[in-house]
C-alpha cells in the first residue's frame, strides 16, 4: 500500500515537473521556487527591521525567528527521514547542499510566513502571501526539486508551527519589546 501511494506520488509530480520544459511556464516556476528561499526572505526581513516602524520591526523578528525554529526541525526531519530528491538537473544548489527533500523547507517557510502574516500583518500582505505560497511549494514540485507529499508535508509543518507560535505570541511579544533599545533602535 505505502509503495503504491509513493508510485502516485512520484507519477503525480511527474505531470506537474516543467523543469526540462524552457518557455514561460518553466521560467514563472523558476521564479517562484526561488522566491522562496531562506536567503531571500532574511534579507527581506533585515531590511524591513532596518527600514521599517516599530510594528515592521517587531513583525521582522517575530517572523525571522520563527523561520529559524521551522529551519531547525525541518532539517531535523529531513535527516530522520532521509528521502532522496527526484532525479534531474535544475536545483543542484539545493541536491547539494540539501540532498533530502521531505518535507519541503520551502513549502514549510512559504505556508509559515503568510500564516503569521494573516494573524499578524495587514490584510494586504496576507492576501498577497496566501497567493504566493501555495504557488512556491507547486513551482518546487514543477521544477523537480520536491514531491508533492513534500510540499503537502512542508506546508503542514508550516502550519503547526505557525499556529504554536500565535498560541505564544503574547509572551514573545513582550519579550520582544522587552529588547526594545537592543532590538528596534
């Protein structure tokens, strides 16, 4: 049963790969799967705690330091589990540095930040990020990097991770401003 459930899974990422495929397709999911990724998002995040208010500083670290926690166990998981990435070229930074790929970091990052940014930013942003990171965790599977029970996982992850986070918010919130003079010069 588990091996049949693999085999649809991997005949199901199949349909959606476009990575060998060059056009329009391949290049938005290139994009997207890049938007993603962990680099991107804290540089996004150093900037808005450098340039932003009080509130986009606060948001910043919050965010930043739950993406770090998500990091830790997804890499922890990934190394229990230890599921190889499907075959192919696109993505040899991430088969080299990565080799696992369930559950997808991506996914999980993707569905993490806009989860938070739906309890905790402005409704633009979060309708924005709600958009986005379903669109991540599929251009991960498109350009062959991920199944599509990684990004299932990922995005579940995410999720739980984000919920624990807003079930504790108030006390990292005050811990947070707490930094005030250290954190939000």
């Amino acid at each position: 049963m588990f091996r049949k459930l693999l085999e649809l899974d991997a005949r199901g990422s199949e349909a959606l790969r476009v990575a060998e495929k060059p056009g329009l397709r391949r290049n938005i999911a290139m994009f997207l799967a890049h938007s993603g990724d962990s680099w991107f998002w804290g540089a996004g995040m150093l900037i808005l705690w450098l340039a932003g208010d009080t509130f986009w500083k606060v948001w910043a670290i919050y965010q930043f330091f739950w993406v770090s926690v998500l990091a830790a166990l997804v890499m922890t998981l990934k190394f229990i589990i230890r599921r190889r990435r499907p075959e192919g070229d696109w993505g040899a930074i991430y088969r080299n540095t990565d080799p696992h790929s369930f559950p997808s970091g991506h996914a999980a990052r993707s569905f993490l930040i806009a989860f938070i940014a739906g309890a905790l930013g402005p409704g633009w942003l979060a309708t924005i990020l709600w958009v986005w990171a379903p669109l991540v965790a599929l251009a991960r599977v498109a350009m062959g990097v991920h199944y599509l029970s990684d990004i299932i996982a990922g995005a579940i992850v995410g999720l739980l991770v984000a919920a624990f986070s807003l079930g504790i918010s108030p006390a990292l919130f005050d811990w947070i401003n707490s930094l005030s003079p250290i954190a939000l010069w």
